[in-house]
C-alpha cells in the first residue's frame, strides 16, 4: 500500500508541475551561458605575461579560422594568439565543460549532490597509467606520439571496467555497491602511485606535477584527443535530461513509470566515464570542477537536468579557463599548478556544501 500511495503522490506532482520545458524555453539561458563563455575564452586569451588587445586577437582567430584578416598583426602576436594560448585556452574550456557535464551526470544517477567524476576511480586509474610511462625510459614530451595521454586515458578506463565489474549483482548493478568499489578501486590506484613515487624518487615531481594538473603543455594535438570523447558523451547524455529527472524520485518508482534504470545508469556512466578519462589524459587530475559547478547551476536555474546538463558544461568551461588565467598569472616567476587553484577555491564550497547536505538530514523527518 505504501508503494501504491508513493506512485500516486508522484503521478499527482507530476500533474501539478508546469508546462513541460522545451528546448525553445531553454534557448535564451543556453544563448547566454554560450555567450558568456565565449567572452571569457576572448579575455583569457588577450591576457598574459604579453597583453594583446582585444581586436589584435579576434583579427589572429579570425585569419586562421575563417580566413578573414582583420587588420593586420605582427608575427610574434600571430604565434602567441594562436599557437600558445589559443590551445591552452580552448584546451581548458574543453576539460571544464567535460569535467562539469560529466558532474553532473554523475550526480543524477546516483542522485546525491556530492558525487563528481572521479567516483569511480577514473583519477586514481589515469595516475597509475601515467605514472607507469613517466618512471618508464620512454620520452613523455614526444609531441603527438607522447605515450603518456593514452596511458592514462587506458589505466582510467581499466579503472572503470574494475569498479563496475565489482559493483555487478548478476544483472543490475547498485548504486551503493558501484560506489564503494569506486571507492577501492581508488585506494588501491592511489597506493601504486604512492609506491612508485617512493621507489622512483628521482621522477617525484615529474608525477607530482601531472598528479595537480596542467595546461602548460597544451597544444592543438591534446584539443584534437579529447574533443570527440566530449562530443559524443555529450549527444549521448543530454537526450537523457528527462529521465534523469524521473531518476531524482526513487528507483523503484521510476521503473514503475517505464524507465529502464539499469540501461539508463550504463549508458550515462560509461559515456561519462569515457569522456572523463579523455580530458583526465590530457589535463591531469583537476578537482572540484565537476563537484562544484553542477551544484551551482542548479542553486541558480534549478534541479531540472534538461537545463542543469548544458548549462554546467559551459559553466565548467568559463570557471576553468578563468582557473587557468589565475593560475599562469598570479606569480610573474613560475606557475601554479591549476590543480592547487582549483582547490583552493573549491575546498571552501565544497565544506560548505557538506555543510549543507548534514542540516538537511538533520531536519528531514
């Protein structure tokens, strides 16, 4: 009976809500994120230890990509524009909104605010694949074919297959069960590490530096590895917005209401996954963007993921490129890793936001 009235309250709610969200509804908030963005790709670009203005910028994207000169530029503004900070600059847009998408995606199948996209062990797989070329005699700084992306992206996917093979009950797979093997997956990752840190000394900082993240080694090529991993993760997950909501009431009760869980949780976590460990390849470990920022979307436009989904990604983009800015330009003699920028920003919310999820308990009945 119990049951039978929390289906009834569900289908009364879902009558009481609305006019269902179109994407013609969704258009001018998604215009404006997509402009917003924008704009800060622009500025991150202009800005440095060399500033170029605005219009010298826009003219050097302009001559590469539509062929358009727009005034002319010297030859030294062409080359910072273009081959230093633009693929820096759209490298950290992309990881950003990859790392806030996926967030988010996470964050809807195990309905709990708290999850990000390393939950199932995708970071801790990616260290012990990098790790094991930088200890390696193999040269990390071949360029294109540099070894270190794809063992990282391959150690992040073993990682992955490990935990939700772990997680799987004969045909379903718990989400508390899929948790708790992500989080041992992740242990035992970080133990390796640990262990060739110690016994490759000599290569600690080389780790270390890839362990907190960075974009200083940026280029068109690492743009050209992530990109289709994002894309496709993204045309697969954001036809998905609707039954994530539907998600957000009960396991049970969704499947009463005709949504496949099981197929509907392996299909957003593998693609998320999947495009996780490709911007992890490329970036390092970059934390609390995927934590973060999908909470504050939805403290501002709301919990419904036809709007939270698209809206993170190009909010995860224009926080990380700003990240990124803070982290090359504070200090004049060296650069922050954007690891420990992001951290130090998102350490603070992310207490707040524990904060938060302990009072709700407290007053939940």
């Amino acid at each position: 009976m119990i049951g039978i009235e929390r289906l009834r309250a569900a289908h009364a709610s879902r009558r009481a809500e609305p006019a269902p969200l179109t994407w013609y509804a969704l258009a001018p908030t998604i215009a404006l994120a997509a402009t917003g963005t924008v704009a800060v790709i622009v500025v991150a670009m202009c800005l440095g230890t060399t500033r170029i203005s605005p219009a010298t910028t826009l003219g050097v994207l302009g001559d590469h990509l539509l062929g358009v000169s727009a005034g002319s530029h010297s030859a030294s503004a062409d080359a910072i524009v273009w081959e230093i900070r633009a693929p820096r600059v759209l490298l950290a847009a992309l990881v950003g909104a990859t790392l806030a998408f996926a967030g988010a995606a996470y964050q809807a199948i195990f309905r709990n605010p708290l999850a990000e996209p390393y939950i199932m062990g995708v970071a801790a797989g990616a260290s012990v694949g990098a790790t094991l070329v930088i200890v390696s005699p193999l040269a990390i700084t071949a360029g294109v074919l540099s070894p270190l992306p794809p063992a990282a992206f391959a150690g992040a996917l073993i990682a992955v297959s490990l935990a939700y093979g772990l997680a799987r009950v004969g045909t379903t797979v718990p989400s508390a069960s899929l948790i708790l093997s992500g989080v041992a997956v992740s242990s035992v990752g970080t133990s390796l590490v640990t262990y060739l840190m110690l016994a490759y000394n000599t290569r600690t900082l080389a780790i270390l530096n890839w362990i907190l993240g960075s974009f200083n080694t940026a280029s068109w090529t690492k743009v050209a590895i992530a990109s289709p991993y994002a894309l496709v993760a993204f045309a697969v997950i954001l036809p998905f917005g609707r039954v994530l909501n539907v998600l957000q009431l009960d396991e049970t009760e969704a499947r009463h209401l005709g949504v496949d869980v099981d197929r509907v949780r392996l299909i957003v976590l593998v693609a998320a996954s999947l495009a996780t460990a490709a911007a992890v390849a490329v970036s390092g470990l970059i934390g609390f963007v995927g934590l973060i920022v999908p909470h504050a979307v939805r403290l501002v436009w709301g919990p419904d993921y036809r709007r939270v989904l698209p809206l993170a990604a190009f909010c995860g983009a224009s926080f990380l490129v700003l990240m990124d800015l803070i982290a090359r330009s504070a200090d004049a003699t060296f650069e922050l890793p954007i690891g420990v920028v992001t951290a130090l920003i998102g350490a603070p919310c992310f207490l707040l936001l524990l904060r938060r999820q302990g009072r709700a308990i407290e007053v939940r009945p």
